[in-house]
C-alpha cells in the first residue's frame, strides 16, 4: 500500500477522533445559569465548543467567563493530557502575555460537578464564527496584525495555540479589537534537546480539519524539522482570515458529505479575492494557504501580516508570480489525483465489459470464417447505454445449416452513438452483405 492510501486509511478510521468542535457536540452542563460554581456565580451561557461549555459569571462582584469542561470529551481527549493542558493555561495566570489573548485568572477542579474549569476575563463582543460577512473589510488589516503577533507572543513563549479559528476569536463590537481564546489545546514546543521525541507526541493532538492545514490533517508533517509549528500556525491565521475577507468558512461547498472536507483541505485551492481588501494582505492569506508546508514557510514571514510601509519592491512583485505559479500547480495536482483515484468500473459495469469482449470475439471469428455460412450483423440502439446486435444467417444447406438468428444484448463501453450501425461499416469485417 502506497503512503498516501495508508494515511488516507489511517485518517478516514480517525476522522472522529480528530475532528474537533464541528460535529455538532451537545453541550452537558448546559441548566446550570443561577448555580454557584467554585466561588462562581454562573448567569447565562456564552458560548460552548467541542471540549466545554462557558458561561458569564459573577466572582467577587465582577464579570467573568466560567468554562466548565464536558466529561466526556475530558474521557475522550484523555484526563492527564485534559489536565497538563490545563495547567499550561494556568501557567499564563498574571503573564499578561498579550493585550489581545484572553487572560486567565483561575482554574482546577470543580468536584460538586466532577469536572474542571477555568476562570477567565469575559470577554465582549461576538465570536467570529458568527461574523460571517459582516466583517467591515477596511477593518480587516488591523485585526490580521492582532491576530498575527498574539501568535507570535506565544512562539516567543515556545507555545503553539494550534486551534486558532472563527470560533475561538471574539471581535469587539465597533471591530477594532481581536481576541484568541480557548487554549485548550496548546503546545509547548520543546527544548532543543528532546525535540523529536516532543514533536512526536504533539502530533497525537486533536485539532480542527477545516482550518488545519494538509501536512497536520494528513500527518505528513515532517515531526522533527524546523518551522513546522510555524507553518502550522500560519496557515491556521491565513484560513481564519480567509473567512473575515470571503465573508464565508473556508471549504463552503466543498464539505458535504463530511470526509469530503479532508480531500478539500489536501486539495482545494481556495479563492481569496477581495476588491475591497489591499492586495498585500489577500497575497500574504493566499501564501499562508499553500498547501506544503515548506512553501509556506518560504514566502510567509511574520512581518507579512502587517501593512508595508515602503514601496513594493522587485523581490515582492517576483514572489506575487511565484505564488501565482505554486496555486496553479496546486490545481494541476489535486487534478492529476482526482484523475487516479477516480472510481473503477462497478462489478456489474465489468460484467458487461466482459460480455462486450467475449460476443465481439466470435462475432469477429464468425465474419471471418468461411466455414460459416454468410452473415449480416446489425445494431439496434435500447437506449443511451444499451444496444441489441442481430446476428442473421442464410441458410447453407451444403453444411446442413438452416436460416436463422440471434440477438444479443450490448453495454456500450464507450460513448454512445446514437446512429444504429450499418451494414456497410461491418461488412469490412467480413462477410456481411
Ligand atoms: N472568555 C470568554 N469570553 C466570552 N466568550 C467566550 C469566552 N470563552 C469562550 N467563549 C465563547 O464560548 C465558546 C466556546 O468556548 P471554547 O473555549 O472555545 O470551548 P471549546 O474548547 O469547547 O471549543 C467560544 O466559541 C466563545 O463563543
Ligand atoms: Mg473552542
């Protein structure tokens, strides 16, 4: 079995796994509004994902996000990994990191509800995933800066969000604000000496397919080369703002029935064009997308993210053609491949392939024969598909051979004709009169 079939096996018999938040998970927890949780007053749900569902809440007289985590996705995820993802977050308690990452003020366990939670800064405005459209697109150069270097803040910190989306990012009301929530599953890259061994189990991560780029949905990516999470989470930030510039989620049309959206993320290139977006950032989100990761690394730096200040300069406009040229291969790939894995004849098509071959085989050795007395073969169509061959003989009576006929039932192999075959055209096969 080639690589690429053993992934796409070992991924069609993941998909559940590794689908994060876009199955639709009912919420548990979701009647607790008047409860006191932890020292928490909870009022009205905010929102919920995949792993939790949060709540507004009141603690020592002043507003804050509850997020209770689900059981089951606690089982699911894996309670110790659940738990040291939780305490990384817990780490970043008084950092203040980032203005435009959710703050945390606390977090453990909540064992009237035999789950955990965490404490953070409620933070208003709308999630993203709810925007779509409605994004103003001069807004969108700001809100690509923010977005970009929380990112970076938390590389310096050697961490790596990996889910960044739609719905872990809320956008304030007037839309000159971003923030990333929900570091639920972040990574702590590791120390140059045990890389490889780190990176391994960084991969066993469950993410989002739809906003997670091909090499990280596929497990191609290579665990111990440099930039690797890099390119992760810069393809992550580009799919995000592909949503804020189309106005629509990445993949739309190319995601029903559900597994078609991991073909998509391998290979549908998708269209990023706005009139009302300045070309720089359209061609830094094209870039982010690329689909190998290496590429993506070559023509994406964080600086790309933010609006230049001088002239564009020659290198730029030799890299727009670059990019240019990388997309159309891209297609020219997916179309090769979707070429070689289209489906082959069903069981019945190959049936009537067979018959096809085999009544062709004596009627080319009839027309041929003189031990056989004279024949005509003519062609009736059935239908688009479907033909009737008549095989008349003349009666021989030399060789005791009385007149007669046979017909036989055809499946067109190649494209129908809808002209019955005449006599003429067979009679250069033999003997037909
Ligand atoms: N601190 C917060 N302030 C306001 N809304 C929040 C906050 N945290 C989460 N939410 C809302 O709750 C939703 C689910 O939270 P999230 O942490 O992403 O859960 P999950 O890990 O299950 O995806 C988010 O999409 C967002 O709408
Ligand atoms: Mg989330």
């Amino acid at each position: 079995m080639s690589v690429d079939r053993r992934a796409e096996r070992i991924i069609r018999e993941q998909i559940p796994r590794i689908d994060r938040s876009e199955r639709g998970a009912v919420a548990e927890f979701d009647d607790l509004a008047g409860r006191e949780v932890e020292g928490c007053l909870l009022s009205r749900v905010l929102g919920h994902g995949a792993d939790g569902i949060v709540y507004a809440a009141k603690r020592d007289g002043r507003e804050v996000a509850v997020k209770l985590f689900f059981p089951s996705a606690i089982a699911k995820n894996g309670p110790a990994e659940t738990r040291e993802r939780l305490e990384l977050q817990l780490d970043l308690i008084g950092t203040n990191l980032h203005p435009n990452l959710v703050e945390v003020y606390a977090g453990g366990e909540a064992p009237q509800l035999n789950t955990l939670y965490l404490v953070m800064e409620l933070v208003p405005g709308t999630s993203l995933d709810k925007l779509d459209g409605k994004i103003p697109p001069e807004t969108i150069p700001t809100l690509a800066g923010q977005l970009a270097d929380v990112a970076r803040a938390l590389e310096a910190e050697g961490l790596v969000h990996r889910d960044i989306k739609p719905a872990n990012i809320v956008i304030s009301d007037d839309f000159k604000t971003l923030k990333l929530l929900d570091l639920g599953i972040i990574h702590q890259m590791p120390a140059a000496e045990d890389e490889t061994e780190e990176r391994r189990s960084g991969m066993e991560f469950v993410a989002t397919p739809r906003y997670s780029p091909p090499e990280f949905v596929w497990r191609q990516e290579q665990e111990d080369a440099d930039g690797a999470w890099r390119a992760v989470t810069f393809y992550q930030i580009g799919a995000t703002l592909h949503d804020m510039i189309m106005g629509k989620p990445l993949f739309t049309g190319y995601d029903k029935p559900r597994v078609r959206l991991y073909d998509a993320v391998r290979d549908h290139t998708p269209e990023v064009a706005s009139e009302n977006v300045q070309g720089w950032l359209i061609q830094t989100v094209q870039s982010c997308l690329l689909k190998e990761w290496r590429q993506r690394l070559q023509f994406v730096c964080w600086e790309d993210f933010f609006e230049p200040t001088g002239p564009v300069e020659l290198h730029q406009r030799e890299k727009r053609i670059r990019l240019r040229q990388l997309r159309s291969e891209e297609i020219r790939l997916a179309k090769a491949r979707q070429v070689q894995s289209a489906p082959g004849p069903t069981r019945e098509q190959q049936l009537w392939l067979l018959n096809n071959a085999f009544i062709g085989e004596i009627r080319t050795y009839l027309l041929n024969t003189p031990i056989f007395p004279k024949s005509r073969v003519s062609e009736e169509p059935r239908s688009q598909q479907e033909y009737v061959s008549r095989f008349t003989f003349e009666s021989d009576e030399s060789r005791d051979f009385p007149a007669g006929s046979f017909s036989h039932y055809m499946l067109r192999s190649t494209r129908p004709s809808t002209k019955p075959r005449s006599c003429r055209s067979v009679r250069r096969l033999g003997r037909c009169r």
